[in-house]
C-alpha cells in the first residue's frame, strides 16, 4: 500500500524548535519529489516547502523560509521538516505529501502531525 | 504568493450540478495548465480529484470535471450525492520558485 505516516508534532513554546518526519512505505521515495502542507485550525490548505528526489533542490514558502529547512534521507524512505523559531501563526495540522511530476499534483497524503506553538 | 479565490460556500440538492470558481492572476492559474482540486471532509486529510485542469485520476467518478478560462478555474460536480458534502481546495502551480498556491476553500453543502 502507498502511504505516508508523519510524526513529531506536539507542543513547543514561542521561539522553540521541532522536528516532523514522514515515513513513506509502497513507493520508490527516492524518485519522488515530496512537500509540506500545512492547515491551521479551522483553516485552508497552505504549501510549506518543497524537495526534489535526492535533495539538492528544495523550495520554501515566504513565511518560513530562513526558519524551516526540509530534508529527506532516501536510505531510511523518511522526509524531515526542521521548524526553528517558532511562532503562534506555524500552529497547525502539518501533512506530508507525494508531488506527482505526471500530474503536477499532490497525489499521496498523510493523516498529518499537530505541532502546536503556545506558551 | 497570494492565495487563489475560492467562494467560501455553494450548495445544491441531491441530482443537482454546482460549479466552484478558483480565479488565480497571470503568475499561476493563467500561465500553466496545471490546476488541481482537493477533497476534504472533515478530520481527513486531502484528496486528489483532478490534475492539470481537468483530468481523473484513476477512481475519481466521472462526476467531476474541471475546466479553465483565463485566470479562472472550474470544478463542476454533476449528480450531486450526499457524499460530496465536503471542502474543496484548487491548486496551481505556480513556477519553480514557488511552486504551488492553494485556493480558499469552498465548503459545498448538499441541500
């Protein structure tokens, strides 16, 4: 079965640090290029960040590009997002998700992570 | 980038046809060919319903078709089923730097 199965949300002060990982079984990951989506509560779909399939590429979003930092390790099939410096606005259910470049679409999506930003 | 323009809601009864706007600018949607449309229901995550404008994937009902003028895309759900209660989502791409740009969201309630 193709899937993919975040993990590493949970609660983090202003101005902490958190790392997600999406595990990503039933496909060849390392010919994939894959993303972030974020949802904040109650909210619309929000593109995060980008990367190709062997990481020399990767592309941010305005709002957390200098703070956020994508990554994937092909040998383990897993894809990692670095949220530094976080804010109350990065609150939200965060999705990992396969970019089908047949399609220009997002075909594959996680259940997503929660990372919540309070004190 | 600036999100896409979805209206917020639509609504229609069951049999019925609704068609949900997504109006981009000249940087996205009226550029590429490459508009694709999400289904959400609620606490699930997101799915694939039509890629490059207008195309299915595989077990997508043929009940949903997409279209584009201009800067506007379209997504027309014909037959309209108590199932397709749910919020939709466009997206663009929108150029390598960037690349892609959600819509708003229409919530679609069948009547």
């Amino acid at each position: 079965e193709v899937q993919v199965v975040e993990s590493g949300g949970g609660l983090v002060q202003p101005g902490g640090s958190l790392r997600l990982s999406c595990a990503a079984s039933g496909f060849t990951f390392s010919r994939s290029w894959m993303n972030w989506v974020r949802q904040a509560p109650g909210k619309g779909l929000v593109w995060v960040s980008r990367i190709n399939n062997d990481g020399s590429s990767t592309r941010y979003a305005d709002s957390v590009k200098g703070r956020f930092t994508i990554s994937r390790d092909n040998a383990k099939n897993t894809l990692y997002l670095q949220m530094n410096t976080l804010r109350a606005e990065d609150t939200a259910l965060y999705y990992c998700v396969r970019d089908n470049l047949d399609y220009y679409a997002m075909d594959v999506w996680g259940q997503g992570t929660t990372v919540t930003v309070s004190s | 980038q600036s999100a896409l323009t979805q209206p917020a809601s639509v609504s229609g009864s069951p049999g019925q046809s609704i068609t949900i706007s997504c109006t981009g600018s000249s940087s996205d949607v009226g550029t590429y060919d490459l508009v694709s449309w999400y289904q959400q229901h609620p606490g699930k995550a997101p799915k694939l319903m039509i890629y490059e404008g207008r195309k299915r994937p595989s077990g997508v009902s043929n009940r949903f078709s997409g279209s584009k003028s201009g800067n506007t895309a379209s997504l027309t759900i014909s037959g309209l089923q108590a199932e397709d209660e749910a919020d939709y989502y466009c997206c663009s791409y929108a150029g390598s730097s960037s690349p892609y740009v959600f819509g708003t969201g229409t919530k679609v309630t069948v009547l």
